[in-house]
C-alpha cells in the first residue's frame, strides 16, 4: 500500500479561503499533473467540498455539453474524478486509510473544521505530514490565523506529538495595488514564530467563485470535477501555489 502526503488547507476563521483552495490544487494536481489525490471533507457539518461535488455532479447530470466535456477529459487523462468523503474529525484517519487500501494516492487532502475545539480534529491534524495556512491582510482574519497557527506550534509541534514536517501561512486574496503596513507586520510576526509564509501569493479575484453553470456557457473555475479553465487561470497563481507546494513537499 502506497504511502501518500497527507495535506491540509486549515485555518479557525471562515472566509479565509481553505476549501477553495484545497479543490483548486486538488483539482489541478489530479487533472493537469496526473497525481491521484482524495479528499476527506472533515469540516463537519457543513462538508463543503462534498457539498461543491454535489453541485457539480447536478450540473453535469442537467447539462449534455458539460456532461461530453467530463468524458472527453477523463478518457484523455486515464481516469475519473477524484474521490472525496465525508467524515467526521475523529474519524478522517479511519476513512483516509480505507481510501488508501482501495486505491494508491500520491496525496490525500483534508478539509477540517474551524476550530481546535475538538479532540478529534487536533489528533487528524497530529497526522498531517504538511499544513497550509491561508492568512488575509484582514485584521480578525490574521489574528484568527496567527492563533491556530500558535496553538498548532504549541500544543502539536514544540511536544513533537505530531508528524507535521511544515506549517506554512499562504497570502490569499491579496490586493497588490492596495498593499497595507499589515502585511509587513504580519510577515514581521510570523517570522519571529518561526514559521514562513509561501512566496505565491494568491489574488484577490472574482474567478475564485466561479463554478460550473447549469447552461454550461461561460468557463469555469473552481470545480472537484474538472481542472481551473486554461484562460482563468493565467494570473491566479495556481499554477505557481501547487508548483511551489510539490517542491516542499518533495513529491
């Protein structure tokens, strides 16, 4: 049995971006790198990535272009769409090693809920081998984060109860026309914790939202059933996130 990267795109706030952005390099790694990722959606109740393939598989199901556009894919690829499941926190890693005896992966990817408050979800992010943190340049936003973060080097890391290789801050929904004395601060802050943010910084962009529409008419963007389209994705970094991601994590 294959041993994959466990990976997570964890934060306490809401509105940071982690479950976009765990489908977008899910996405992107599985359909455009060839890499076999999973997701196990943790972040109960909601289960918003498994709530985001319901949409997707509806809009498929409703409109024949997209439907032709998924078989076209996965027979250039050689292979389907990548698996997700939901689970509660203490359960991921029961789920995650069920998926792995079905099938190889080279990454599995974990949605976990907003909050440490859980003893289930600081034990499955005790087994992560890699945690990506997205921070904004929003002051309860970057306090949130700086916290998790904290908690995570404190009751995780610094007791070595943990197999966390590296915790890294991602800048999501950057303005750089409109770049604060917060994010010197910030980055000033995160050093002197003895972390590192990653040197992609995501863009503040309408296209983050954008999903398949059921007439199937204008690109789409971010979906767990198809890659981020070619011409969206020129500017949003994406590309340049799961290339700078592969090489710390040294798939």
């Amino acid at each position: 049995m294959k041993e994959p990267k466990f990976i997570a795109f964890s934060t306490q706030k809401g509105g940071a971006g982690k479950t976009t952005l765990t489908v977008l390099v899910a996405s992107y790694l599985h359909y455009v790198k060839g890499l076999n990722v999973g997701i196990v959606d943790c972040d109960y109740p909601q289960f918003s990535t498994s709530d985001m393939r319901s949409r997707d598989e509806e809009n498929i199901k409703e409109d024949e272009s997209l439907a032709k556009q998924c078989v076209e894919l996965y027979k250039k690829i050689g292979k389907r769409a990548y698996p997700i499941v939901e689970s509660r926190p203490e359960q991921a890693m029961e789920l995650a090693m069920t998926m792995m005896k079905q099938q190889d992966f080279d990454i599995i990817f974990f949605d976990l809920p907003g909050t440490l408050n859980n003893k289930g979800a600081v034990s499955t992010i005790a087994h992560m081998d890699y945690v990506f943190c997205p921070i904004t340049a929003d002051r309860v936003v970057a306090q949130s984060s700086l916290t998790f973060a904290n908690l995570i080097n404190d009751k995780l890391i610094t007791t070595g109860k943990t197999n966390i290789k590296g915790f890294y801050f991602i800048w999501n929904m950057v303005d750089a026309r409109e770049k604060t004395p917060l994010y010197d601060v910030y980055e000033r802050i995160i050093h002197e914790m003895g972390l590192s943010a990653l040197e992609t910084e995501i863009p503040d962009s309408k296209r983050f939202r954008r999903e398949a529409d059921k007439e199937g008419k204008r690109p789409m963007f971010r979906s767990t059933m198809f890659p981020p389209d070619r011409t969206l994705i020129k500017g949003s970094c994406v590309k340049e996130l799961t290339d700078e991601i592969l090489d710390i994590i040294k798939l």
